[in-house]
C-alpha cells in the first residue's frame, strides 16, 4: 500500500498521530470514518497523487495508530475541535498553512469542525456519505433509531467496551477480498487493541455531547463554510432513504454546494475508489466541472 509515500508519526501535543504523505502539488487531507483508519484510502490516494496533489492521510486521534490523551467524563479530548486541531497542526508540520479536504462518515463530522473553526486553513472541502451530528438528531426516527442504534449504545459507559473486545472480529466483520489484504490486516489489528476500541467509543460519546454543543452553537450563530463544498454519498447506503437530498440539508451550513450520489456501499473509498478519486479530482479543479452537479430533485425534475 501507498507505494511512495512517506509514514510519521508526529507529536502534536495532547496527542501523537500517525501520518501518510506523498505526492507534489496542492495539499488535500483525506479523513477516514469508523471503524477504518487511514489504509482505507490506499486505492484513492495514489490516483489524487497522479493526478498532481500531495495527498496526506492521517489516523484520526485514537484510532489506527494516533493517541489522544486520557479519558474524561466531558469526552472533550476526543472531540472533533480537538482532532480537527491534530490536522491543522499535522499540516503545518509538514509545511502547508492551507490545503483542500475530504472527510468520510466520521471523519465528516472532523472536516466540518475544521473548515468552520479554521476557514483560513481549508480551501475546499468534501463531505462523503455524511451529515452534520446534530442534522441526524434533530431528524430522529424510529428508522434512523433502529438503523443506527449503534450511536447509542456506544455512548453507555462501560458496556460496549465489555462487548466489542469480547470479540472484535465478530463484531466488526471486516472483509479482505473487498478492503485489499493489507489495509484488512491493519484496521484487524487497530480494532483487537482496546485503547483504539474505547477511543473510538469516545468519538462516538463526544458527538453526542460536546460535539452537538459546538454545532448547535454555529448553527445558532449562523457560522457557514464559505469555501466551495462538494457533497457525496453512496446510493446503496440508507443516507438519501432517511433524509432525502443530503445537498439541501448541507446548503444549511455552507454557500457553495454542489453534490451527487455515487453507486456504493457506505466504505466508498474501499468499494467505488476510482468514481471517487475522479469525482474528488474534478472538484480540486478550480475550474473543472467534470461530474453532473445534480440533488435527487433535481434529477427527478429533470428526468
């Protein structure tokens, strides 16, 4: 995986994370969800590079490789404020002040902390198969609820813990033939460490506490990402089925939005790399437009 690139792993202050960088040209972040770590980019990161950017992959904090600091009960230290801040100072690091970004599911929720806290460091950015935190809980359903119940459970204290290292494999059900061996072997072995399983639990409780906050405090204040925004999310995935057209719930939070559906299942970087790297690409274009820019009404009007 990732021949060429250069790994790291940098101490950032409360936390030390692990890095993979290659590539020259303008910088783009690429954020991973739950539970995967930043191997799960490792079909799409070497087309962005061929394509003329230096991509940079990082664990987000308590995952893969990263540590954050110890466990509170406020759960701020995993909070996305706090892992959007690991970035910024990832990419300082390695010399870039402004860079594009793409975050998947979880590390959505990181990619919009960062481009509302930091809209000086972020020149555009990409949201894959993702809402805002509190988009979902303001939209409660008994099909959201039994769907994605998971958010829930992890958020009781303890008991998930007990369950998920009881047996890890079982639990999360990876598949070596769909992710590519080498990025299976490495999230199998992030997922049996218990440190890595109780950070990822306290993503999941920050966002239902600190990380809502946060977003209800912008959403009230009116905070927007000013910078061009591309939505995208998998069609054999439930994000459509519950909300309808993800573009106009994310025309809520940002000026510039342009989006589409891509025929996937949820891990898209894993099961549609190549529509994705050339959908990213096109968009890291100042000028491109290469992708039909069309919302599910839109289609449906248009026929």
């Amino acid at each position: 995986m990732f021949e060429a690139f250069e790994e790291a792993q940098l101490d950032v202050g409360e936390a030390s994370v692990f890095v993979r960088f290659g590539g020259e040209g303008p910088p783009v972040v690429l954020l991973h969800g739950h539970p995967r770590t930043s191997a799960t980019w490792h079909w799409v990161a070497p087309r962005l590079v061929e394509a003329g950017h230096t991509v940079v992959c990082p664990d987000l904090r308590g995952y893969g490789r990263s540590r954050g600091p110890q466990f509170t009960a406020d759960h701020a230290g995993y909070s996305k404020r706090a892992v959007a801040g690991d970035v910024v100072a990832v990419m300082r690091h390695l010399g870039h002040r402004r860079f594009a970004l793409a975050g998947h599911d979880r590390g959505g929720s990181v990619a919009l902390r960062l481009a509302l806290d930091h809209p000086d460091a972020v020149s555009r950015v990409a949201f894959l198969d993702c809402l805002p935190l509190t988009e979902h809980l303001s939209r409660m359903t008994t099909e959201f609820a039994t769907q994605w119940w998971h958010w829930f459970f992890f958020a009781q204290p303890g008991i998930p813990e007990r369950v998920i290292t009881a047996d890890p494999d079982s639990w999360y059900r990876g598949d070596p033939d769909a992710m590519g061996r080498e990025n299976y072997d490495e999230w199998r072995q992030a997922i049996r460490n218990p440190d890595v399983v109780r950070a990822m639990l306290e993503d999941y409780r920050a966002g239902l506490t600190v990380d809502r906050q946060h977003e209800e405090a912008d959403r009230d204040a009116g905070t927007r990402i000013a910078c061009p925004t591309l939505i995208l999310w998998s069609l054999q995935d439930d994000l459509e089925d519950l909300y309808g057209d993800p573009v106009a719930i994310w025309r809520r939070w940002a000026t510039d939005v342009r989006g589409r559906g891509i025929d996937s299942g949820h891990h898209v970087a894993e099961q549609a790399p190549e529509v994705l790297a050339s959908a990213l690409t096109d968009f890291l274009q100042p000028h491109s437009s290469g992708f039909e820019e069309r919302s599910p009404a839109e289609r449906q009007h248009k026929g």
